[in-house]
C-alpha cells in the first residue's frame, strides 16, 4: 500500500477532436493548447478572450444575490441609529481574511464596530454561544457572520431574543431549516439566483462591500483594495477558479505583487518569498501560517495581522503566526512518524483497506494534516483520532473518488457527532467505541471502495512531443494562471523518451532527468524519484509524465521538465 514504490493509474483526458480543431480554427494557436480549452468548457472566442484577459466589469451586479438589498438596508439603519456593529467569522483562512476585510470597511464608515473569531477548542466551529454572549454584554445589536452561520438556526434565534440581528454570509451548503437572519447572502440557496454559485465566504463578504459602496457612493478603490485578502481566501479554500473567482483571484494576485496589505508583505518576508507571487505561494506560505494561528492557538492575531496598517507591527503578529506555524509542523511530523511506526508494525492493519489510528495525547489542530501524510504512504480512506476532554475526536481524508461521508455516515451508531463532505470529515465517539468504529468503517469501505481508488491517480491533460515545447507554447501557458481547481496547472505526457546517459541521482533521493525524444533534449527534476532510477537505466524508451516550468540560470532562461511520473514504453 506504500506510494513510493505503487504503479500509479494514469488518466489520460480527452477532448472531442472536431470541437479542438473549430477553436484552432478561429484563435490560429497551438492546438495541445486549444485542447486544454476545450477541456475546461472553453470552446469560443469570446470564451478564450474572457479567461485569457479577466475584466473587473465581468465581475456579476451583487444585486442579483438573494436578500441582497435586506443586507445593505440592515447596515444602513445601523449606521444612521449609531447601532455597534460586531463582525464575525471562522478561524480559517477564508473566515480570518472576510473578518479583516468587512472589518476594515464598516471601521471606516462606522467607528461603532468590533470583530470576534472564536476560539477552535473553547468554542467550536460556527456561531459560537460565546459569541453571542460577548454581543450581549457589549451592546452590539447587529452581527454580520462571515464564512459561518448557515447551520446556525438555533443560535441565530437565541440572538434574536437577545435583540441581536444576524446579516449572515456564508458559502456552505445550507440545510433545509435556515436560520432566522435578517438577511442571507448564499448563492448555494436554492431560490438564489447569483449566477456564479462558487464564492468562498470571503467572496460573498466582497459582493456585500460592493453593493454597500454602491448604495453609499463610494469609489470602487474602498473594495478593490482588499482582492490581495480575496485571493489568499480563494487560494486557501480550493475553490474552483473559474468565472468570478479567476477575476477576482487574477486581479487580487495582481494586488498582492503590486500594493499588498501590510499583513500579506509581513508574511512573505518571513517566508522567503522573492519570486513573483503565484497561487501556489498563498497557499503554501500564506495559509499554513494563518490557519496555524487557528489550530495552535487564537486566530484572533491573524485578523489583528491582516488589519494593521504599519509593517514593523504586521511583522510582530506574523512572526507570531510563523512560530505558531513551526510548532505545527513539529507536531504535525511527531505525530505522523509515530502514526506511520504503529501501522508498520502491525501486520492487521497494513492489510486493511482503511488507515484508522488512535493515541491519546496527539495535538488536536493537527489530526487532520496528519490524515492526508499518512495517505500519501499508505493510499486509503484515513482517519487519525485523539483525545479531547472525556471523548475523542478525530478527523478523515479520503481518496480521489471514494465519498468519505456517505462511509462516515453508516458507521453513525457507534458516534457521537460526525461532519464533513465527499472529501474530508471530522467526527466525536467514546473512547469505549473506538475498536467498533474502526471495525466498523473498515467493514464499509472493504464492502464498497472498488481496486482501482486504491492505487494513486495521475490526470493528464495531453500527450506532447519535445518538438512542440517552445519558449511561445509556455508563454501561452502562463497566460492560463491563475491555476486551482478545474483550472489546474497543465499535466503532460511524453511518450518513447530515451535517457542520454547523462541522468542522475541527486541528494540521494531526487533524479535530475537528461531525456531526448527525436533528438530534441530536455532536463527536468523528479523529487522523491531515486528508487525508479533503475528503470531509466534499462535504456529502454520510457513514457514521461511532467508540467512545464522555466529555469532562470545566470540570466539565461531555459524550459525544464517537473516530472510527476514515468514508466518503460510499451514495445
């Protein structure tokens, strides 16, 4: 079951040939390129111009959002009764940067205003009673809810006894019973008919912004200036960048490189970023350190981090978030190499088709980080448990294609609580029924996972050859960013490719690729690659699986192949 030395599945996608060759047609480029196009439902000009050129006039009238309109009035009569207006939001990323961002914007209108994020251990997920209790006793009469609230009914109707209003924004898929709020801006509502359905919450909290600077007559900059939050939400949330996403993710990563807030500068200086900012960035710099402050401690400071105006004191909070960042790490790989030493030792269950592991003095913020490393040694749903108070608690990560929840969910009689989606849950049980639980689940997956979801899967975009690998083609490509979900950096394959010989191993467990195909010769790098070497020395013709990126030697650029996988060719 161990990644390192498993075939991985290879999917090769494909893209209706007369569609391809309609789109080269009229756009006169490379047709690899038209391909990936018509891959991600690009198959018109006017389609290649919006996604190659993304205007902030394509961004959709907020006005169009369900209860839109309840929302501004609420804040208007806020404003005009001298209301305290308190902000709240989730410890994430994307619930840190909405607060930091309507924050800043009602401040600036409203000197009457406060924000809250509750506390992960103290509080829990969502609206938290403590909230509303700090409301209470302080007078404030109006919360907006960012990134939270819709599941929040109970709570909501609470705060309404108390004299308390909720505007709640939120992306998550309501239920059927909603809570009493003023207003609710969700365009996953049923009856909501904004025509881009994917926001994160920091999104929707944008078109709120939007519609309130319209009504008020502000300049568009009172807004626009917080994209570089916008995109680090986007970026950290993995929602797809598509429509209004990509706008707002291609202008805000604009922003982060131009003129970013005091916060995000703080945060690439301790991270050692010199490069241009990419997504990737934000979501490997940025984000671990804001959500680090949530699952080690208080995501109080990441707020604090992203609304400070002067850069020595953004530098004080992120070197917070940073040492905050470091003890998760060191968490993070205590915990997995002991999880790792309990599965390698116990014959049972390394034979299962489920990972679930259990200890009880593992750090809490970390289970769910230590779930996904376990699956990249041992490809499997995966659940990684600890104890927290008089119960445990855990979290899972599933495998591509494989409904987590739907599992989690038959094993419901041996739980106390369970949450989550196709793709990763969380769940509260007894310590008693933690050997049921696992047994449990196990009996479940083994009765419904099929072969093939067990074996690692690799999505190829398209099959190239050397010859088409210009310095125009990858210029083309760049112009694709920003790249996420559904609109992911391109994955090719070249196939029939010798070793010149001059490949080798480096730092014991990289491969620095020296390829040819039709006397064209590229270099590349496969991180974690030293035990296939053997089979690149076979002199055998080996298909080669890479994304293309450029490497910048004194002053000299060159194309160079980031390989993901390779294996011999078939005769």
């Amino acid at each position: 079951m161990v990644t390192t030395s498993m075939q991985k599945r290879w999917n090769i996608l494909q893209a209706p040939a007369v569609t391809v060759s309609a789109l080269q047609e009229t756009l006169k480029i490379n047709k690899t390129i038209c391909q990936l196009l018509v891959q991600r439902k690009i198959t018109s000009f006017s389609e290649a111009k919006s996604f190659f050129r993304p205007q902030l006039s394509d961004l959709h009238d907020p006005w169009l959002m369900k209860d839109m309109q309840k929302a501004v009035t609420r804040v208007q009569q806020a404003f005009a009764a001298k209301e305290k207006i308190l902000v709240f939001g989730d410890y994430d990323v994307d619930g840190t940067t909405s607060v930091a961002s309507m924050y800043q914007f009602i401040h600036a209108l409203h000197p009457l205003s406060d924000f809250y994020i509750p506390h992960r251990y103290k509080e829990g997920y969502g609206i938290s009673l403590q909230g509303i209790e700090f409301a209470r006793d302080n007078g404030f009469t109006l919360i907006i809810s960012l990134d939270c609230g819709i599941k929040s009914a109970d709570l909501i109707a609470h705060a309404k006894t108390l004299g308390i209003d909720f505007i709640v924004c939120d992306h998550h898929m309501p239920d059927k019973i909603l809570p009493p709020a003023v207003a609710i801006l969700n365009p996953k509502q049923l009856d909501c008919t904004y025509p881009y359905k994917e926001l994160c919450g920091c999104g929707v909290g944008f078109k709120l912004m939007q519609a309130l600077a319209y009504t008020l007559q502000l300049p568009d900059s009172s807004y626009l200036r917080y994209l570089d939050l916008v995109v680090t939400a986007i970026a950290a949330d993995i929602v797809p960048i598509t429509g209004e996403n990509r706008v707002l993710a291609f202008y805000g990563l604009k922003k982060v490189n131009e003129d970013p807030c005091a916060g995000i500068k703080a945060l690439m200086q301790l991270g050692n970023v010199t490069r241009e900012v990419q997504i990737n960035s934000l979501v490997f710099v940025i984000a671990p350190r804001v959500n680090a402050a949530g699952r080690m401690d208080n995501a109080r400071k990441a707020v604090q981090l992203f609304v400070e105006p002067s850069l020595d004191k953004a530098l004080e909070f992120a070197e917070l978030l940073h040492n905050d960042n470091t003890d998760r790490k060191e968490a993070d790989a205590s915990i997995t190499e002991e999880a790792l030493a309990l599965i390698h030792g116990d014959e049972i269950m390394r034979a299962r088709t489920t990972t679930v592991v259990f200890r009880e003095h593992w750090h809490k913020g970390v289970v769910g980080i230590v779930a996904s490393r376990l699956i990249e040694s041992y490809y499997r749903p995966t659940i990684v448990l600890t104890r927290s108070g008089d119960i445990v608690a855990g979290s899972a990560r599933s495998v591509s294609g494989f409904n987590l929840y739907e599992a989690i969910h038959a094993c419901r009689d041996h739980l106390l609580g369970y949450g989550g989606h196709f793709a990763a849950a969380g769940m509260t049980l007894l310590p008693e029924n933690v050997t049921a639980f696992s047994n449990k689940f196990e009996e479940v997956v083994a009765a419904t996972i099929t072969k093939d979801l067990l074996v690692p899967e690799i999505i190829i975009d398209a099959e190239v050859t050397f010859s088409e690998l210009s310095h125009s083609f990858f210029g083309i490509l760049t112009q694709m960013e920003p790249f996420g979900p559904e609109n992911m950096r391109p994955v090719f394959v070249a196939k029939k490719v010798t070793d010149t010989g001059f490949s080798k191993i480096v730092k014991d467990q990289h491969i620095r690729f020296v390829v040819k195909q039709h006397n064209i010769t590229f270099t590349g790098i496969g991180f974690n690659m030293a035990a296939k070497f053997p089979q690149l020395q076979l002199k055998h013709p080996v298909d080669i699986v890479f994304t293309l990126d450029m490497n910048e030697w004194n002053g000299e650029k060159t194309l160079q192949l980031k390989v993901i996988d390779f294996r011999l060719s078939e005769l």
